[in-house]
C-alpha cells in the first residue's frame, strides 16, 4: 500500500480526495492536515510515502511546505494539487521541490496516477503544467513579466500583503523579521511599479493568485 498524506484547508475536499484514492485499492491515506504547520508536524510524525499538498494553506503556505519538507525528508515525493491553473505555481512548485502538480479540475483517476507515479519516482505533470515549464525554460530571463521577475518569497509576501496579513504575522509564518518583511515590500512595490498594498492586493488578484 502506497501511504499518502492530504493537506488542504477545507475539511469537504479532503474528504472527497479520501474516498477517491482508497478507492483505487493499493492507497491508504495515513494522516490529515489543514493547514500548513499541520501537513510538516504530520510527515513527522507518520513518514508517508507520499505527501499531496494544497498550495493555498493557511499559517504555512503549501510552497513553504515543500521548502521544509525536501529540507527534512528529500525522500518524500510532494504532489501538489490545487485550484490554482496559473503558470507561476507551477514553476515555482517544481523549482521547490514537488514532483508533480495537478489542479482539482483533474479527473479522480488522474490523482490516482499522479500518485503513483511520483511514489515511483517519476515527474508527473497535467499537460497545461508541462507547457508552462517548458514555455519558461524556452523564455529563460528574456521577455519576463513582472510576475516573473519575484522571488519564490517576493510572491509568498505579496499573497499573505494581498489577503491582508499584517507584516508582523507574515515575519512569524516564515520567522523573518518585521524589517524583513517591510524590505520584500519595499521591493514588491519597486519592481511591480505599485504605490501601495491596496494595488498589490488588486495586482495579486488580477493574476490569479489569491483565490476571491
């Protein structure tokens, strides 16, 4: 049996992810998170062969996730399932570590497939998501949107700035300080051309990167 870890903040979806994989016969899902902290305390605690990860997670967001998880157990495949389609996720996902990404639009069977085959140690990736990685291997640092041009921690700040964290809850999610915060700000709004946090929530939408 292929031992799974699901982490996401809402408790249906989860649900719905359960039934699917123990349908397939060779899944057990060993541990539940709901957030974050949640999903690294559980890999822990349960070591599962595989850990399917949100990206959009309360506390810990699922990028930081996978930071922390591939800097304590490189071993453990991370799929990252989510609602987010846009392009940056991604890049991102991968560059941190997961082995796969699907959205939830994917049919159950897909997420049965994906896990498996990150389990066997294989990338797996939907077709959008394999366009969108080969496109910013095609495009390397030339033509970069602005969206591009952040740092996997840039856009960690401008989500938690755009869903309206103060900066001293973002220095204690990532255990950076207050100044800290202030200066990706800073940085945010120069290489954006933004004048302040209601145009960075706006920017953040517009590309799809906070759920509304």
């Amino acid at each position: 049996m292929i031992r799974v870890l699901l982490a996401d903040d809402h408790s249906i979806v989860r649900a719905g992810l359960r039934r699917i994989v123990e349908e397939s016969g060779d899944i057990e899902v060993v541990a539940e998170a709901s957030d974050g902290r949640e999903a690294v305390l559980a890999v822990r605690k349960e070591k599962p062969d595989v850990a399917v990860i949100d990206i959009s997670m309360p506390i810990l967001d699922g990028l930081e996730v996978i930071t922390q998880l591939k800097s304590e157990f490189p071993e453990v495949p991370i799929l990252v399932l989510t609602m987010h389609e846009e392009h940056q996720y991604v890049v991102r996902a991968i560059e941190t570590g997961a082995m796969g990404y699907i959205t939830k639009q994917s049919a159950p069977e897909q997420l049965v497939k994906a896990i498996r085959k990150v389990h066997s140690g294989s990338l797996f990736l939907t077709d959008d998501a394999a366009e969108a990685l080969a496109l910013r291997v095609a495009k390397g640092n030339r033509t970069q949107s602005p969206l591009d041009s952040l740092s996997t921690r840039e856009l960690q700040v401008l989500r938690r700035l755009a869903l309206g964290n103060t900066n001293r809850e973002i220095a204690s999610a990532y255990h950076i300080s207050i100044k800290t915060v202030d200066t990706y700000r800073f940085r945010l709004l120069k290489k954006l051309k933004l004048r302040n946090n209601a145009d960075l929530s706006r920017f953040a939408i517009q590309n799809h990167l906070i759920e509304t």
